[in-house]
C-alpha cells in the first residue's frame, strides 16, 4: 500500500519571496512507505509537497522542482541543511547554517546572484520545515 502525501497548492521561492495566499491539497503523491521511512522518520501526516519557484537555489533545486517537506518537530530542528522559512506571508527556501560559536544562523542561496543574511538570530526565522527530497522534471 502506497503513502499518499499531499501537494499543496504553495510554492516556495527560490528567489526574493513568494506570496503563501493558500495551503489546501491540490493533488496527492503516493511513496513507497519502506522509502519514505529512509528519507524521513516524520509521520506522513507531518509531510508535504510543495513546488520551488526561482532560481536562488540552483544547482540544488530549480524552478519548478517539487520538495518534500518535513514539518515535524524532528524536521524543524535546525541543523545545517536546505529549509522552508516563512518570513511575513512570504515562504522561502534557503540554506541555513549555525554559528556554533554565537548560535545565530546564516541564511542563504546556493545560486552566488544571491544575497546572504549572516548572524541571523534564532528567534527571527520561522523554521516551516526541513526539505528532504526534490524531484524534477528532466527536458
């Protein structure tokens, strides 16, 4: 039996922000639980979908990628890696890293056209979710 996760009908930006106007299911994903368990240890109901807009985080993910999102406490634990943020209504997908020295965070692009927000303090950025895959189409 297959896991349905639902896509929701949200992108987030890749770029300089992208308005979150709504987050109801659009359409459904269906994973192989035994994979799914390798990706995430996050229960599904604690997962979505939602499609990349922008270009701020090429070459990891591109325009039009789809991401897998880990919402639950355990994916909202900020360790080094690639994360929803929600700054306002605006979702963003960024790379965070931590200062172990200060524990303040360092938000960025992976795409060099882009800025970089060092010394960001903890408290500011709301953590929506860890991404822990990314499908794309291929031309």
């Amino acid at each position: 039996m297959l896991v349905p996760v639902p896509r929701l009908q949200v992108s987030a930006s890749a770029g300089h922000g992208s308005f979150a106007e709504q987050e109801g299911a659009v359409a459904y994903m269906a994973f192989d639980p035994a994979w799914l368990r390798e990706v995430t240890r996050a229960p599904p109901a604690e997962l979505s979908i939602i499609r990349v807009q922008g270009d701020s985080m090429v070459p990891a993910l591109n325009d039009g990628d789809d991401i897998l999102v880990d919402r639950s406490t355990a994916g909202r634990m900020l360790t080094d890696g690639i994360f929803v943020l929600r700054l306002d209504d605006t979702l963003l997908v960024k790379r965070l890293a931590i200062h172990p020295s200060n524990r303040t965070l360092a938000i960025s692009s992976d795409n060099a056209a882009y800025p970089t927000w060092p010394d960001c303090e903890l408290t500011s950025v709301n953590v929506i979710g860890r991404v822990v895959w990314a499908g794309r189409r291929l031309a």
